[in-house]
C-alpha cells in the first residue's frame, strides 16, 4: 500500500525554518498589513501624542515599626524590622505596594482640591481621579540603597506637583496607621477577649458539674491521695477489729470453760445467755484440766503462730495482691495452721480459754466461781460492740470505694475539661496582654520619631518624553507581535487543512505519491474545460482533422506530472509482480472540485502513449455534468467499450477509449456495485491494459467505498488548503479497512516561500 517507507517514519518534532519562514510567506499581506498600521500607529503617537509632564519625590525607609503578632505567646518583643540585605528587598516592596494602592489614591482624591479634583477628570466622582492618579504614579527602590522613588505623570503640568503632595502627605499617615492598626486590632481583640471569656466560663461549670459527679471539689491527684489514705486506714482498723473481735470471742469461750460443771451461775449466768456470749457446756465432761498440757502448749503455739502470720498477710495484701506468689505460701500456710487448730477444739473445746488465760484467771475460777462469771460477763458485753464496729468499718470501705470508682469514671471529662481551661486561660491572657500593649502603643504614638523621612519634596512640573516613548514602543512592536501572532495561530489552530507534501507523511502517516502545483487550464469559449482531444473520425462541426499530439488541451499544462504519476505507478506494479491484465487505478477525492477528472484523464492519456496496450477511461458521473471529452457529452457506455465492434465511437486518441457510465444518479449508488461485479470476468478478459477509473468522492456512503477493493490502486486527489487534514485521514482509514492499495496526491499547491530562502521536494 505504500510507495516508500517513509511514511513509516515518524513525525519529527518542532518547528523547522522551512514551517517558519511558510506560514509567514503565506501570510506576509496579513503581517504586513498589521504591521503597517501598527508603524502608522506608532508613529502618529510619536509626533501627535502629548508628551505627559512630570514630578519625582524620594522617600527614605529608616525602619519599619511593627506590631507584635496578635496573641502568639512566644514572647518575642521584636517590632522593628530594618530594611538590610536579607529582609530589605520584602520591606521596601510593601512600602511601594502602599504606595501604588487604590485605597491611598482615593484618600488622595478625597482630600485634593476641588479645581485639582476636576483637572484629573474626577470633578465630583473622586473614583475617577482616583483611577488616573493610581493610573501615572510609578514607584520604585533606587538602586542598592532605601530609597523609594516616587514618580506622578499626568498631561496638565499644574496637576502633577499638587497631586504628588499630597500622595506623600497621606501615605505617612497611612503608614503609620497600617503597620500600627491599633484601632482595627483593638476591636478584633476585644471581640477575641470577650469570647474566650465566654467559652472559659461554660468550662468550668461543665468541670464543676463533672466533678460534682465524681464527688470532689478538690484537684484529681488531690482527691485520689485522699481516698487512698482512706481505705488504708479503714481496711487497717477492719483487720484489727476483727483481731479484736475473734480475741474477745475467744476469751469468753476460755472463761465458760473455766466454771465448773456443777455450778449455778445464776444471774450472771442468765445475763451471760441474754448476751449470746460462749457457747454452754452442760455435759461438764470437758474442762480445762482435762486437758493435756502438751495439747494446750500446742494450741498456744498455734495461737501465736497464727496471730504472727495475720500480721504478715495484712502487711503483704497494702503491697500485693492475694494471688501474688508473695502471699499464697503465707495464706496456705494460715489455712493449715487454722485447720489443725478447728481439730484441736472440736476435741477438746476448754481450748478455747487458753489463748487468753492468764495463769492468775485459773486460779481466780479455781478459787471462786462468781468472780468467773461476772468477768465473763462483762467480756461478752464487748462482742456486740465489736460486731457493730466490723459492720461500720466494712460499710465505710464500701462507700470510699465506691466513691473512688466514680473519680475514675469522670477522670478522663475531668482531665480534659482542666486542660481546656488551662488552654483558653493562656489564651485570654495573651489577648489581655495584647490588649494592653496596643493601648500603651497608641499613647506612645504620638511620641514617636518619623521612621520615613521626605528626603526630595516633589519637583516641580517637567516633560516626561520616556513614558511616551515606552508607549510607543509597546504600540509599535504589541501590533507587529499581533500580526506574527496572529498568522500563526491560523496556520496552527485555526485553519486545519492540508497544505504542504510533508504533511501527508509527517502528520497523517499515509502513503504520498506526488504533489501538483497549481496550474492554469486552458478554457474554451463556452467556460467548460477541454481535457482530452477528439479522434479524427469524431471531429464536431467539420473541422480539419488533426493528430492527437498536436492538439492543445487542459492536460497540456499537467502533462509532466500526469507523466510522472504513471512512471510511479507502473514501478509499484513491477515491484509488487502486478503482472495481470487489465490492471485497475481508480482516482477518487475527498470533496467536488479536488481535480480528480483532469488528474484521471491525464493518466488515461499518459498510460495511452506508451504505446503497450489499449487504456480505457470510464467517467462515473457523480454530479450530472459530464466532462467535454467528445462532442460535449460521453453517451458509449462500459458495455460498448467491452465489445470490440461497437467501441470505436469511445476512441478518443490513439489506444485511448474513453466511456461514461452511472448517468443515472439516483440510482447509481445501488445498482453499480452489482453491475460492477458482474463486469469484472468481462474486464479480465478484455485487450485493455489499464482501466482507470474517475470515482465520485469518498465518503461514509458513497459508491467508491464499496468499488475500491476491485481496484489495483487507488489514488486520492487531495486539494491543497481545502481539504481538511482529519477527512483525508478518514478516507485514508476506509480504504485501509477494505485492504485497498491507496496514495495521496496532493493537487494545487502553491509554494509561497521563494527559491532562494527555501526548496521543497
């Protein structure tokens, strides 16, 4: 399908001097003619324009006073900045942004007077004075120095000194109130105050409210020391409550045992059983003589021993837990100790007295038994205390842990309402302090020296011929900017046509096979275009017959290239082995007008005058006008032509037959495929050796889509800078879908960039 391998090769990239120098070729009147009233313009400016006056004033920046940030809390007292090498470049420009603002130009307009105000143009709008004075004031830093220099232009010299005044009247105050802006900050810390104030007050009621849920007004570490030292006093006096207590109920089992058993106690030993004190031993067959001195020293040692191991086990449960391997021998070894000891009592129960029997209190219940019971009495008088106290003890260990679980509940809200206060407390305070620097700023302001100082007062009235010059300038080359601008902006993006041989190869990869200029035809008289010669025996209007040669026609202008087409075209057949008989080329285009029927008949006309064989040219009217090839109108058809007796009336010159078929439009569409296949075993076995065939253009829906792979090669006529870059591309795509050999000839270019500076191919 394709001529060379070129169009395998990729687009290069960039602008080349060749596309340069053809866009501004073909565009050179556009460009010229913008370029010329951009001179006349310039120069018109240059000798009628008014030449603006002018008046300079310089301002030197000693130093900056600035306030400290609002509330930022780090404590640093810097407020003057010093235009050196490092910050200089940042200070001086916002000077010159304060200079050069609209807000000082309309306080400048505001407080000019009134004939001033309506030279400027303003009269009673100061707005618009406001827009000229921003519009001629120019500032800007004197070279490796701190100076400002201040320039106003205007075209009245009475307006430019007054005016440039009191711009630097006003800017001092204006400066002084920006970097100051004690005012505006004032009301901005005040409302910040008042807020936090606000938000402070709803957190300390929310921290009141969750402390009072936790039980304590007091702080959490506080809070929790206190309820710590609590419980440890408490479980401490509930352990030796309960020593006390098991002690007490010990003793009273050892003084019942003591009495003897046949005794009557009598009141006292009706109290002592109103008291529940002891357990009785009616029997009186166990008494505390009874038993074995070595049973009752072991039972003492069993006491001791246990009453040492609950001291311990009370001092290792304040450090660990009861399932630590620190106190599970001690317990284990209490439980061992307490089981021996249940077995020494339950055999022999006036055990129980001996824990706490003196030897004296033996004696005294030997000696009398009254004795005996009225102390017994009155040690049982003290379990019911004991009891009582265990009760309060363990109810007051509740309640401290209870309320010790509620602080640890709320300690998390607690916690971070504090830390909100604490935050919002620095807060206001910063804004306070801020508050308070700010009124101390405004009474030392009027005590302060000048840190910008008028070092030149404006200068009277001058001409300014440099800002008309730079206008001119900007007219003269912004209009010839726009001419190249614009030029290539139609050549880039506006105008997407094809234009150049390159680009087929270049932009759209499709095979290219040659590029015709744009030439003159030859017309009759009538207007329509004479393409071919007519045969001796078919001259029109008894005219002397002449040879075909000799006859000047349209084709004579695009003969060599029509030549050149056929060279091209019988070494891609060679090339490829296209050795059969008849071989069909097909000329179609993308739109009317391309030049496809000239291009067709030249190459019907060239491929003639190799003398190898017969061409025959068949003419598909698509538009209902046929060409003038003979008599002004084509009436032998495909069908004659095929047939040797009745073809000589389509002879047009020498092994040259020329038919027209599909006059019919409406019916062309459908019914020449049909008719086409049909014809095809015809044409195979007729004498022509090259048919070539004038296609209407190529479409989604025209019948040269559908004939083109029939066809040996087909070639597309695209017409420079009409046809549209991305149709031919599409043609291009249809026929490669249908596996058609095609190439691109590219018909009516001009070359607008003379010899000398550049030669296309």
């Amino acid at each position: 399908m394709l001529p060379s391998s070129a169009s395998n090769a990729p687009a290069p990239s960039g602008l080349r001097l060749g596309d340069l120098l053809y866009v501004i070729f073909r565009h050179k009147w556009k460009i010229s003619l913008i370029s010329l009233a951009a001179i006349a313009g310039a120069a018109g400016l240059f000798f009628f324009g008014p030449v603006p006056y002018y008046s300079d004033a310089r301002l030197l920046v000693k130093y900056i006073v600035e306030n400290k940030a609002l509330a930022t809390g780090t404590g640093d007292d810097t407020k003057v900045k010093v235009p050196d090498d490092r910050s200089g470049q940042a200070v001086i420009n916002n000077e010159i942004e304060i200079l050069t603002s609209l807000d000082l130009a309309r306080q400048v307009a505001t407080n000019l007077p009134p004939d001033t105000l309506d030279r400027l143009g303003g009269r009673t709008n100061a707005l618009l004075a406001a827009f000229a004075i921003q519009k001629g004031l120019a500032a800007q830093v004197v070279q490796k120095s701190d100076v400002i220099d201040v320039r106003f232009s205007y075209r009245d010299p009475l307006v430019v000194q007054p005016v440039l005044q009191q711009l630097v009247t006003t800017y001092l105050t204006r400066q002084a109130q920006i970097h100051s802006a004690a005012s505006a900050y004032t009301d901005y810390l005040s409302r910040q105050r008042d807020a936090l104030r606000l938000r402070l007050s709803d957190t300390e009621d929310q921290l009141r409210r969750a402390k009072e849920r936790a039980g304590t007004i007091f702080s959490l570490d506080d809070t929790r020391k206190t309820y710590s030292d609590q419980m440890a006093k408490i479980q401490q006096a509930l352990l030796d409550t309960e020593a006390q207590y098991a002690e007490q109920k010990a003793d009273v089992g050892a003084m019942r045992a003591l009495l003897p058993t046949n005794s009557q106690p009598g009141a006292a030993l009706a109290t002592l059983s109103a008291l529940g004190a002891g357990a009785s031993d009616p029997s009186g067959t166990n008494s505390l003589m009874a038993v074995p001195s070595e049973t009752r020293d072991e039972y003492r040692r069993l006491l001791s021993r246990l009453q040492a191991l609950g001291k311990q086990d009370q001092d290792l449960l304040l450090q660990f837990t009861p399932q630590s391997r620190a106190v599970k021998p001690i317990e284990d070894e209490i439980a061992a100790a307490e089981k021996r000891k249940e077995q020494l009592e339950a055999q022999y129960p006036a055990l129980l007295a001996t824990a706490s029997a003196a030897p004296s209190q033996l004696q005294t219940a030997q000696s009398g038994v009254l004795g005996t019971e009225l102390n017994l009495i009155a040690q049982a008088a003290q379990i019911p205390g004991l009891e009582s106290k265990i009760r309060v003890l363990t109810n007051q260990l509740q309640k401290v842990t209870d309320a010790s679980a509620a602080l640890s509940t709320n300690e998390s809200t607690i916690v971070g309402l504090e830390l909100t206060r604490k935050m919002l407390d620095g807060q206001l305070n910063s804004f306070e302090n801020a508050l308070d620097e700010l009124e101390a700023d405004q009474q030392m302001g009027a005590a302060r020296s000048s840190n910008i100082i008028a070092i030149q007062s404006p200068s009277p009235a001058a001409r300014s011929p440099s800002k008309l010059l730079k206008t001119v300038a900007m007219v003269l080359f912004g209009g010839i900017g726009l001419a190249f601008g614009l030029a290539f902006a139609l050549e880039f993006y506006v105008d997407s046509s094809l234009r150049r041989p390159g680009e087929v190869e270049t932009r759209l990869h499709l095979p290219f096979y040659l590029s015709i200029p744009r030439l003159a035809l030859k017309h009759r008289a009538n207007g329509k275009v004479r393409l071919l010669p007519w045969a001796e025996n078919r001259l029109p209007d008894n005219r002397q017959p002449t040879t075909g040669r000799g006859q000047r026609t349209a084709l004579s202008s695009v003969h060599p290239y029509c030549e050149a087409l056929r060279d091209r075209l019988i070494t891609y057949f060679e090339l490829h082995n296209l050795t059969h008989k008849p071989k069909l080329v097909a000329l179609t285009s993308c739109s009317e007008g391309a030049g496809v029927s000239t291009l067709a008949a030249g190459l019907a006309a060239s491929l003639s005058e190799t003398g190898d064989g017969n061409v025959l040219l068949v003419s598909i009217d698509h538009d209902g006008a046929a060409q003038e090839f003979q008599r002004g109108d084509l009436t032998c058809g495909i069908d004659a032509a095929l047939e040797a007796g009745s073809r000589d009336q389509a002879l047009v010159q020498d092994n040259l037959y020329v038919v027209a078929e599909g006059h019919d439009a409406n019916r062309l569409p459908q019914a020449l495929p049909r008719r086409f296949k049909h014809l095809v075993p015809r044409l195979k076995t007729s004498d022509y050796d090259y048919i070539v065939f004038d296609m209407p253009p190529l479409s989604q829906i025209s019948v040269t889509t559908r004939l083109a792979r029939f066809m040996d090669m087909v070639l597309i006529v695209a017409e420079s800078e009409k046809t549209d870059r991305d149709v031919l591309k599409s043609a291009g795509a249809l026929l490669a879908e249908s596996k058609t050999n095609f190439g691109i000839l590219l018909n009516k270019t001009r070359s607008y960039v003379p010899r000398k500076l550049l030669q296309e191919f």
